[in-house]
C-alpha cells in the first residue's frame, strides 16, 4: 500500500516564491519523519532579510450558511494498514470516526420551484435540484446534456465584488468564469430561484463523502449524478494570499488552493442564512460553540491550562493516529470523561478560514500551533493514512497514520436532552454538570424549570462546599420529618452539623418544601462564608424588598457579591421559588465553579 507522508509545517516556517501555490497538483511522495506539503510561499524579504507581513482583505466569504455539519459518511473502522472489525472500548484503534456516528446524511430530490420528488425520480421526471436535509442547503443537478449545466463545464475563478473576492477579482471572462455562470443561472430563474451563488469552502466540504474512496467521485452519487472526480470551485478566496481560491477535490477528498485563473468544475448553491462559529469561553479550559453544539479543549493536547491566566501553558504533544485516539478516550479534563479525537467535519468546523497561520479564532484557542491536527477520519482509498486540518494554510489534508501530528479533543456540548444550548442558562448547569454537583434529574434530562425542594438544596449546598465526592456522616435522626432512611436524610443532617441550617422549627427541616428566593440568599451565602457570617445592613436596594424585610441584609448581599441581579425590573423577587436552573447560576457564582 502506497504511504504518504505530511510535512511538520510550524509557526514562521516558509518557502519563497514570487507566488504561492500557483498550481498545485496532488503529487504523493515518500519523505521520512513527516508529512511534507509541496506549497509555496508568498513572503516579501525587507532590508536585513526580515520577513514582512502582508495585509490582506478579510472579506473572501469565510463563512457558511448552515449550522449542523452532517456525519463525514464514513462506516468501517480501520487500524494502520486497513480495513478491521469495530474496536471495542479498550482496545487499540478504538474511539475512530465509524464510532461515533453524526446526524446522517439525507437528501431530497426536488424539480422547479422547489417541488419534492421521491427518490427514485430522475432527471426526466424534472428532478433539477437535491437538497441536504441536515443542512438546510438546496444544490444544482449537473447534467450531461450539453447546455448550461452540462457536467464537463469548466470555469476560471471570477468575483468582481471587491468586498468578498480577497483582494483579487480573479481570471474573468466572456461567460466563461465562475461569476458568469452563477448570473446566468439566475438571470434565467433556475428552479423558479434567482438567489444562486458559488457555495463557500465549508458549504462544499459538507457535500464531501469521506466513505467513499477516491477514484470516487467522493460525494452521495444518488443525490448528485454526473459529479466529475475532479476539483469544484468554492467562493472562498484564500486567507493570506490574493491570487488563490480553496477548492474541494471529490477524487482524493482534498481540501485547498489553485490559483484564480485555473479551469475547475462548479456546482450552484442557494439557501440557507450565514452564520459563524459562535463560541462561549467556558473559563474552565474548555470553548463550546453554541452553533454546531460541540465542546472542544481550549489548548493543545500536551499544552496545560493555567486558569489564572485563562491561557495554555507549555509545548503541544505530537502523537501518531493511534496514539491520539486513545490519548482522547482516556481524557479526563473539565470535569467531563466523554472526550474523544474529532471527525474530519468537526475538526474543519473551527477553521477560520479569514486567517491563517493559524487559521483559527486565537481568541479561543491561543497557542494552535500552524501545522496539521488528527480527525478520526481515515482516508478510505490511502487506508495507512488519516484525514487532518491543516490550521497554516486551512487545507484538510493527509497522512501516514504512523507519524506524529498535533490533537485537540472534542465532546458533545448538550449534556441534558431537555437544555439546549440556547437554553439561557446551559452554561451553567454544563459547569454544574462538569463539577459533578449534579447529574441531572433522571432520563438524561435536568428539569430546569422544575423548582427545588429543602431537601435537594441540602445535597446542592454540601457538595459545593465539600467538593463532588463528598459523602456525609450516616443519620441519626435529627429531625422529626426526615427519617435516617429518608433518600438525603444524610445532606439534611450534614447541612444542620454545618450550622447553615436549623430547620424549618418545631424540631422539622420540611424536606419537600420549595425553597425561596429569599431562603436561598441565606443559604447560599452561609455556606460560602461561614455559619457565623453576618451582612452588611440593607440599605434599600430593591423595590419589592424592604430594609425592614427578614432576609433583606442577605438578599443584599447576594447582589453585592453578584450571585444575583434580581428577578428583572429592579426587584428580587424574595417569596418565588428557586428554579434548577436559577439554582444552577447561583452554585456556580458563589463556589467559583
């Protein structure tokens, strides 16, 4: 079997030219110790031969009009050399792609003006457009029928639009570029639409079947007959470089850069709203992003999180692809065991492809180093070799399974089925989650509009105080309505020795009473400062509580700590019972967590 190798391409590293991968023809060569990429670089020498950076336009249409990235299409499992049975947990080469399955791919024929057709219609049936139910996007049918949509077209790269070409408005024609072609899909209405476009770099890729090895094509044949084993122009000029543009091969699965005034096939796009990646720094070494719905390690595997500085400490670790699946599996970071090594969709979800070197939001994941990242993805005709991204030049590329590349693990964000992470206060139970405080309400879900009794908030309360292992003393039957059998009979009498609570008098603690707001003001602020804590005088900070009201020193004191901001329109709120989910917020702001 033919083994290829990836170039280590870090940080400041560059070949000079007078151009940068100007043609750039997929060429496999034997090289030892790394994978090697044969790219060129554009870089201007200054006086003393100090390297001079170069500004180029952000706007070359980085983004993308979908959210959820459909699975990478690829079903077998795979070791070094080829193609195995399944892993088990444990066992060498477990955690791969196969394993850990995305939303299926799903398509829809459909004729003019957007009509569903069943899935054995044909083009004679006025089948014309096919589109990806997961991602939302509807995609031209290519044809072999001489005219406009004849699959042997080819174009030049061609956006006059200054604002999105990159800088450079390409190799335009007479009907014979790529802005050509989509105008005259539009200007005579195709499908009933006049809102066709060239699809971005990440759009494309999402059409890529990684399970189906080159020759290919490698896409879903079904749904897009007629696709040439070749490259497809994407609209995505290059970051860093003027003159080229990102393409996708469907022969070899590769992602990358030819010049503008290169001849490539096209397929027309519409639908769908731009977004981008929309990322929450979790504090906690961990970057979630809310759009595609993954958790992902700030740093490098290798790298350590230092939390004062909420940065990444230290050198990342090369690892072979072995190595980095089961270094992945066994990651227990962020309070969370369920990591794993990301897929070739997930992994080029965060590539920002209006940067390079790297190409990548360092806002959120400083220190990444400029070279090439594991997927879990195997190239399926080159099966001794792995897919990875590529954040130097934003190419997903591959390599000898048995080299030594960079690792960022990934995870699935949700935690519970019942809070989305538009939920207005995930982030907060994800920490709770994490912290190990909770595990939920039962049937992988939180309940975080359910309100919480006496009795949760004693276990709540203890654990953040003592720590997610903790286990408190057996009871012995302090109170008269919570027997020593009773499920949290041991928090109840833990949180009593604790002084944080007497009860509710009469010798009782009412265990399934709810718990206020006012209530949890006093709790939540003796169990962070002590049972002999005692507040500030209230000085009138809220319109529905009164400095004579019993709680309101406390209530006050919550705000000033900012555990809370009220209940909105400047009160509290005191009387209304406390959510999970408003429990969850305040856990984690007075414990730190």
């Amino acid at each position: 079997m033919k083994k290829v190798n990836i170039a280590t391409i870090t940080a400041g590293l560059g070949i000079l030219s007078s151009s940068r991968i100007l043609k750039r023809p997929r060429k496999k060569a034997e090289s030892s110790g790394s994978i090697f990429l044969a790219c060129l670089l554009t870089i201007f020498i200054g006086s003393g031969g100090n390297i001079v950076k170069l500004a180029f336009a952000d706007s070359n249409n980085a983004g993308a009009s979908f959210k959820i990235w459909p699975d990478t299409g690829q079903n077998k499992c795979y070791d070094n050399d080829g193609d195995i049975t399944c892993p088990t947990e444990g066992e060498p080469f477990y955690g791969q792609d196969a394993q850990y399955q995305g939303p299926q791919r799903s398509y829809t024929k459909l004729g003019a003006n957007g009509i569903e057709l069943s899935d054995s219609a044909t083009p004679a049936d006025g089948w014309i457009m096919t589109r990806d139910n997961v991602t939302g996007l509807i995609w031209e049918i290519k044809t072999d029928d001489g005219g406009i949509h004849d699959k042997d077209n080819k174009y030049t790269w061609c956006n006059t639009n200054s604002a999105t070409n990159g800088g450079n408005e390409g190799t335009c024609g007479d009907g014979t570029d790529t802005e050509d072609f989509i105008n005259d899909l539009n200007d005579n209405n195709f499908g009933g639409y006049s809102d066709w476009r060239l699809p971005t770099i990440k759009e494309l890729s999402t059409l890529m079947n990684t399970g189906v090895p080159s020759p290919g094509p490698t896409i879903d044949a079904a749904y897009f007959p007629q696709t040439i084993s070749s490259s497809y122009w994407s609209s995505t000029a290059t970051a860093g470089n003027i003159y080229t543009v990102l393409h996708v091969d469907f022969n070899y699965g590769y992602v990358s850069e030819y010049s503008k005034d290169g001849n490539f096939y096209v397929r027309a796009v519409r639908g769908g709203e731009l977004y981008s990646p929309s990322f929450v720094d979790n504090h906690n070494g961990t970057i979630t992003d809310l759009t595609t719905g993954l958790m992902w390690q700030k740093c490098s595997m290798g790298q350590t999180y230092n939390a004062s500085t909420n940065g990444c400490d230290g050198s990342a670790t090369r690892y072979n692809w072995q190595q980095s699946l089961a270094e992945c599996e066994s990651l227990e970071f962020a309070g969370h065991k369920d990591w794993r090594l990301p897929n070739r969709n997930e992994l080029q979800s965060i590539v920002d492809y209006s940067r390079n070197n790297p190409g990548i939001n360092t806002d959120y994941f400083p220190q990444t180093m400029s070279s090439c990242y594991w997927s879990s993805t195997t190239d399926a005709y080159y099966m001794n070799n792995a897919w990875c991204v590529n954040f130097h030049y934003n190419y997903v590329d591959d390599g000898d399974k048995d080299n030594t590349i960079y690792v960022r693990a990934v995870r699935s964000a949700q935690d519970f089925d019942d809070v989305p992470l538009d939920f207005w206060a995930y982030t907060y139970i994800s920490k709770l989650y994490a912290s190990g405080i909770t595990s939920g309400c039962g049937n992988g879900n939180f309940c975080p509009n359910q309100p919480v009794t006496r009795a949760q908030m004693a276990v709540f309360l203890e654990r953040g105080i003592h720590g997610s292992n903790y286990n408190p003393p057996a009871a012995t039957g302090i109170f008269n309505d919570v027997s020593t059998s009773y499920w949290a009979a041991d928090w109840i009498e833990q949180l009593y020795s604790d002084s944080i609570t007497s009860g509710c008098g009469n010798g009782n603690f009412c265990p399934n009473q709810l718990v206020t707001r006012a209530q949890m003001a006093v709790f939540l602020l003796r169990a962070k400062h002590g049972s002999n804590y005692n507040p500030p005088t209230a000085s009138g900070i809220f319109n529905d509580v009164s400095t004579s009201y019993w709680a309101a020193d406390w209530i006050e004191q919550l705000y000033s700590e900012g555990i809370t901001s009220g209940c909105g329109n400047n009160n509290f709120c005191p009387n209304q019972p406390v959510t999970r989910a408003q429990m969850a917020v305040f856990l984690v702001r007075t414990f730190g967590l």
